[in-house]
C-alpha cells in the first residue's frame, strides 16, 4: 500500500530536523571543543602569566634588597664623609689654633725686638688697603726720616695712594695719650714736613698687637683707625664699621 502524501512530507520532515538536530549537534561539539582548547590555552597563558608575575616579584624582591643595601651603603658612606668633615674641621681649628699660637709668640718676639713694624705692620699694608678701600699704594715705606729746616720727623710706615696718605703709628702697648699725640702732633708734623701731599687726605691707623676695647673706642672718637690682631688671627682694622 502506498505512503500517503502527507506521512511522506512528515517523514521528510522529521529527517531534515533530524539532520538539523545532527549538524547543531555536531556544531555544539565543534563549539564546545574549540571553547575547550580556547579555555585550555587562557589557562595555560594565565599560568605563564602567573610565572612571569612571580618571577617578577621575585625580582623587585631582589631590587629592594639591592636598594635596601644601596641605602645601608649610601647611609656609611654619609657618615664616613661626615667623619671626614669633622676630622677636617678639627684640623683647620687645630692649624687656626697652632696659627694664633705662631701669630702670638711672633708679635711677642717682635715686640721684644723691636720689629713690629716690619715684621707685622708693614706685609700687613697692601692686603689691608685693597681689602677695606680696594686701594693700592702708589708707594710704602717704614722707618721714614724726614728734616726741613729746624723741623724733623720720623714716622713709622706710610702708605701713598692717588688721593690719599695712610700714617700707621706703632705702639707696642697703646695708651690713650698715644691717640693723641698722633692726632695733634703727627699729622700737623706729616703736614709740614711733606706738603707735596698736601692736598691728599690723611688717614691715620695706629698700629698695636692688641687693643682693649675702650682704647678702641677713643680711637674711633679721635677718627684714628686701630690696627691689631683679630683674635690673633691676622692683622685688621677693628673700627672699620664704626669710621667708615
């Protein structure tokens, strides 16, 4: 007996939807094995990405540790330097200590010999007129002897410029009617026994090893600058501020 029309167009039917069914299947399978290599492949790229993770970390692990010991080393060798520094500063105070000491005995000997002129004074003048008056002498000389006439003078160290004349009066331990006496007999002297100099301004320093603090003063009153160790350091002016 014949299939009718409608069982055969149902047969036909269910064979392409089992054929469908097949190929989706089959797709599934497809798609499930090509998710499945796909997640196998992420896993194994996120294990080497682990990896590299830990072998990174392992390696700022290690670049701590080498910066951390960079650090303990930059740490000793800052305190070395700063070891350094105070045994150099040491030293400069001992030399500057040893130079006051040197300084000391030398005017004392100076003193006792009476060269403090030449031995102090004098390699004392050119340093000091450039530093406090950016000057330098046209002329220096000590022991300056000079007669006209009846008149006579002896000064201690001169100093000539272009515009002006520096008297340095040494005293060996200065007194009050020193200034004095520089002032109003000195200069007056200077005056007379030097008038190619006459229209140059004369300054006065009276020159010591040391000065007390009120011998300072009346120096300053009497517009004589005082010369004398700097806590015997070296040769300054003391009143430079107070007669500028």
């Amino acid at each position: 007996m014949a299939i009718s029309q409608p069982i055969e167009e149902k047969v036909n039917d269910l064979e392409t939807a089992i054929r469908e069914l097949i190929y989706l299947q089959h797709k599934n399978e497809m798609q499930i094995h090509q998710l499945t290599v796909e997640m196998r492949e992420f896993k194994d790229e996120m294990k080497e990405f682990k990896d590299e993770m830990k072998e990174f970390k392992d390696e700022m692990k290690e670049f701590k540790d080498e910066m951390k010991e960079f650090k303990d080393e930059m740490k000793g060798f800052k305190d070395e330097i700063l070891g350094f520094k105070e045994e150099i500063l040491d030293f400069k105070n001992e030399i500057r200590e040893e130079n006051r000491q040197m300084n000391k005995r030398w005017g004392e000997l100076s003193n006792k010999m009476g060269t403090i002129v030449e031995d102090l004074v004098y390699p004392s003048i050119n340093p000091l007129l450039a530093r406090y008056f950016n000057l330098e002498p046209i002329d220096t000389a000590v022991r300056i002897r000079r007669k006209k006439g009846s008149l006579s003078g002896e000064f201690d160290a001169l100093a000539i410029c272009e515009d002006r004349v520096f008297i340095f009066e040494v005293k060996a331990g200065p007194r009050k009617e020193y200034i004095e006496e520089f002032v109003n007999r000195q200069i007056p002297l200077f005056r007379s026994l030097f008038p190619e100099h006459e229209n140059k301004m004369v300054i006065p320093i009276l020159a010591a090893l040391r000065f007390e603090e009120p011998l300072v003063k009346e120096c300053t009153s009497c517009g004589v600058y005082a010369m004398a160790y700097r806590e015997w350091d070296y040769m300054d002016l003391l009143n430079f501020e107070d007669l500028k």
